[in-house]
C-alpha cells in the first residue's frame, strides 16, 4: 500500500494521486523487500524528481507499525511506462472514497506520461477538475449521491489518459513486480540511521 508519493515537476511539489500498474516503484523491486507476496501490501511512501525529462527516484520509506526506515537512492533514474497523475493547491477537500481528498480537489491536476522514464508529455486537467467543482458547488452534482458520483467518475475516465484502476488479481500484480525488479538489479539504495 503506498501511503504518500510526492514528485518536483517544473519546481513545484506535486502529490501523485495515482499511477497506472499502481505503483511506480515498489520497495521489493529495488531489493529493498525480498519477492515474496508478503512483501507486496508493504506501506511506503517515496520522492521522486524530474531531471530534464528523466524520471528519478530520490528517496523510499518503508513505514510500519513500529517504526520508519528510509533509503536514500543517488541517481537511481527509473524506467516507468505509463501516466502519472498529480495534484497541488488543495481548494476544497471533496472525499469519494477513502480517506484522501478526490483529484479535483486540487487547484492544479496534471498528467504527466512516461516512456522508459522519459517524460513524453503533460496534460493541463484544471479545466476539468474545474468543471467538477464548479457543479458541485452549485448542488448540480452531490458526492452523497451515488448516481451522482457514478456520473463524475465516468468523466474523469474520460478526461484521464490513464487508466488508474489497481490490479485485481495478486498475480497480475506479482507478474508487474518481478518485471520491474529486473530493472533495478543494479541498484544499491542506502539505508539512512534515524
């Protein structure tokens, strides 16, 4: 499960709100984990940063019950195929489900696509995000509706280039871990001593 991801695009910090094949990076991919299924419902949280149009990882943590451990990554650049999007300048916090505020929620919403950890392009989503804020401030939508809610979320699949929906299947997402660790087998990520 990841708790918190954040990224710098063009200077600016941006949380992710989500990403296609769920996960960017995962702990178990960079050896962090051993590959086991157990290792897949870890909670962690990462930072990551573009440099020019490369997609970097700069830190990992790996958060349970007892306590924190965080990996600092020297220019581990990563190869994610897929959209990411990310938001900033909460506006109003509008919940769908779970405990997090919705994507248009955020003032400023991009999709930002990645080949090979290549940024390829960003999409501007404020309009639409706009759009959805605007009816429901003004009672022509309502989140306690489920029609309602229905209606809003198949316009964002619309507006959306990405498809944002978890694997189903824990094999799915095993297959798509193994897959990326061979990556990342190069990679050293140091342990930081709180």
């Amino acid at each position: 499960m990841v708790s918190e991801q954040k990224i710098i695009y063009k200077d600016k910090e941006y949380k992710i709100i989500a990403a296609e094949q769920e996960f960017i990076i995962h702990p178990a991919a960079l050896g962090i984990l051993p590959l086991a299924k157990a290792s897949f419902t870890c909670n962690f949280s990462a930072e990551y940063f573009l440099d020019g149009y490369k997609l970097y990882l700069d830190r990992i943590k790996l958060l349970d019950d007892a306590s924190e451990k965080e990996y600092v990554l020297k220019d581990c650049r990563l190869y994610y195929n897929g959209s990411i999007l990310i938001a900033a300048d909460l506006v109003n916090e509008f919940r769908v489900k779970g405990s997090n505020p919705a994507c248009f929620s955020y003032q400023n919403v991009k999709e930002l696509i990645f080949n090979d950890g290549v940024l390829v392009t960003g999409i501007d989503q404020n309009r639409a995000m706009h759009r959805i804020r605007k009816n429901l401030e003004l009672g022509l939508r309502r989140i306690s509706n489920s029609k309602d809610v229905r209606c809003i979320n198949r316009f964002l699949d619309s507006a959306f280039v990405g498809d944002y929906r978890p694997f189903r299947l824990t094999y799915n997402r095993f297959r798509y871990i193994k897959k990326m660790k061979s990556c990342y087998d190069k990679v050293k990520p140091v342990y930081v001593m709180p």
